[in-house]
C-alpha cells in the first residue's frame, strides 16, 4: 500500500490528507470507523470521489455546462410564469377558451421578458457602479499599493484580460469580489484584511479567483439570473394582486360566461396551475440561482488553479477564509453575499462551512478545498 501525503500546511485542520485509502479490510480502517469522523477525515474521503486524472480543464467543461443548463432552466421558468400570468389576465377579461386564451398568454410571455430586460439594462451600465458605492468600496491607485497591483497585473496577463480597477473595502474581514460588465470594465475588491493577512501566494490565488470570474463572464450570467428572479417574484406578485385587488366580481362572471360556454374546466385549470406557480416559482427560482451561484464559485476556483498552477496556494487561501474570526463584512447583504469569494454573512458561513445546502450561495469550503487538492495528485 502506497500513501500519499499532501505537504501542505495552510490547513489548520488537518496538515497532512491522504489520498489514497487503505483497503476496506484492513485493521486500519476498522480503527478508524470506530472513532468519529474528524473533518481531516471528511476532507480525505471527497477528495477520494475525483478520478487521479482529473485537470482543471476538466473541472472547467464540466461546470461550464451546468451552468449554461440552469441559466436555461431560468429562462423557461420565467416564460411559464409569463404565460400563467397572462392566461389568468385573459381569463378575468372573459375569455375561457383555448383559441381567445393563446395571444394573452404571448402577451404575457413577451411583457415578462420587456419588463426583465428593462431590469438587465440598468444592472448592466449602472449595476457595478451601484455594488461599488454601496460596499463603501475606495479605488486604489498603483502608489497606494504596489504590490498589491502587480499581483493583480501577474493574474491579468496570465488570463489574457486588460487591467481591472482595484478598490479596497475598509473592513477587517478576509473576503473579496469582483464586478463589472465585461473584462475591459472589470472591477476586483479586496478588503483591508485580506490584503493584511494573507501572504503573497495566498493573495494572489484569491485575486486569481475573481480574475476567473472576469474572465468567465461570471458577472454578466449573474446579473441575467438575478434578473430573471426579480422578474418572476414580479410576477408572482401581480398575480396575487390580480387575484385579491381586482374586481373578483367581474371573474366570476367570466367564470359563468365560460361555464356557459363549455370552457369553465379550463378556466378552473388555469387559476389553479397559476395559483401553483406563484406559491412554488419564487422558491424554484432562488433555488436555481443559488445552484447556479455555487458552480460558477467551483468553476472560478479551477479557473484560479488555471492562472497561478499552485492549487495549494488556493486551498490554503480558502481555509485561512474559513477560519476566519470576523467573517462579517459589514456592509454586505443577502442582495450582495454571492459575489463574495467566500460567504460575508455570519449564520450563513457558519451554517454552510461543511455542510451543502440547496439555497446556499457558495459550496461548503470544505467541498471547494476537496476539489482544489483533487488536482494535486
């Protein structure tokens, strides 16, 4: 039996990870399972789950599919939830049949995607602007910190991107974002403790994750999906407003005129799939987006570990992240925790640093690090 060691300290948990396992038979094991878990242990066995030839290139293709699925998925969502809206208006205008129900529900499907693309156009020229001014963030010239900005020069000519703006967010925790429309806009955000704690490899692992996220176009996909959301709880909402404030009398009297006609089974059909969909959509949506949220942060870690080729740099980064005593960046919010490299909010980075959860915005850290010493061996 062959082990393997992974010498690396940046783990405070753990200093050396095995990497390969001793077989299930051996005394070693039945030690091991007679004791509890440790986290050590729990990181050992996911790194375990990847195939010895996994790249980063492979990390990379599998989570840039995902992610374009999702961004899919949302689409359709937002589209049923358009045309349910606009069935429900055409049935309390009177129409109860199929045929008189169709341009409603186009019209519907069509006004949904005007009202999210009005949104995506404001986010798009005045979204980082907004992000920036809200966080109190500063912009950083070369003198203020010359190292700090040949670090992310190294990173930016290793993607092949122009030079980004750099600011500095006055807040002792370690995190830090990226922003901007496109990479000849983009915009990298490092707080004053990140910049003070961390070592040079450790930094510049970090600025390479948000470098990836330039690079990716991660902020142009977030920004579609954080409208589509806004677009469908929208629409939910008019959906209850024109359930309970419109004229429930003249529904119902369309009701009659429906059941009179023969199509009152229809109209029944379509408030209940509507009344479904304003309850399950709002949820569905967030969910969606926080899925897709988490497979873009494990896409920008490989896409880190494509930029610097030092994965250790990267995992210690995200562990000295996790360990963490003021993990709350003070001006951040639930609006703004998904752009963070590592969650900003306290319960939420406590509830989620080993534990997954399906409306959490970023990967257990310990799932990241697992993945980003998978290609170590």
């Amino acid at each position: 039996m062959q082990v393997r060691p992974s010498v690396w300290h940046g783990l405070g948990f753990a200093t050396r990870i095995l990497i390969s396992q001793p077989p299930r038979d051996t005394p070693a094991v039945a030690e091991r399972t007679s004791k509890p878990e440790t986290r050590a242990d729990r990181l050992a066995r996911d790194i375990s789950v990847y195939p010895g030839t996994t790249t980063f290139r492979d990390l990379i293709r599998k989570n840039k599919r995902q992610s374009v699925l999702l961004i899919l998925l949302m689409l359709c969502l937002g589209a049923v939830v358009g045309a349910a809206l606009g069935a429900l208006a055409g049935v309390y205008g009177g129409r109860g049949d199929l045929p008189s129900l169709l341009p409603s529900v186009i019209l519907g499907s069509v006004a949904a995607f005007l009202v999210g693309g009005g949104g995506a156009l404001w986010s798009w020229f005045r979204g980082s602007n907004a992000i920036l001014r809200m966080m109190g963030a500063i912009e950083m010239h070369k003198e203020d910190d010359p190292e700090l900005f040949n670090v992310v020069d190294e990173m930016r000519i290793a993607g092949g991107l122009p030079m980004p703006k750099i600011y500095l967010i006055n807040d002792t925790a370690l995190n830090a974002f990226a922003t901007g429309r496109d990479p000849e806009h983009g915009v990298v955000a490092v707080t004053k403790g990140l910049r003070e704690r961390l070592t040079r490899d450790q930094l510049q692992a970090v600025i390479a994750h948000e470098m990836a996220h330039i690079r990716h176009l991660d902020i142009r996909f977030a920004m579609l999906m954080a409208t589509m959301v806004g677009l469908i709880v929208f629409a939910c909402d008019a959906f209850w407003r024109i359930a309970f404030y419109s004229r429930l009398s003249g529904g119902r009297r369309s009701s009659n005129r429906s059941s009179s006609g023969g199509g009152g089974g229809i109209v029944i059909l379509i408030i209940i799939v509507a009344v479904i969909l304003a309850i399950v959509a709002p949820l569905l949506a967030r969910l969606i987006q926080m899925t897709y949220s988490r497979e873009r942060e494990y896409l920008a870690d490989a896409g880190a570990v494509e930029l610097t080729r030092n994965p250790e740099a990267l995992a210690s980064a995200l562990a000295a992240i996790a360990g963490d005593d003021e993990p709350l960046v003070e001006v951040a919010n639930r609006g703004t925790a998904h752009m963070f490299i590592a969650n900003p909010l306290k319960k939420a980075r406590q509830a989620h640093q080993t534990r997954n959860s399906l409306f959490a915005s970023h990967p257990p850290m310990d799932k990241r690090i697992a993945r980003i010493l998978a290609l170590t061996r």
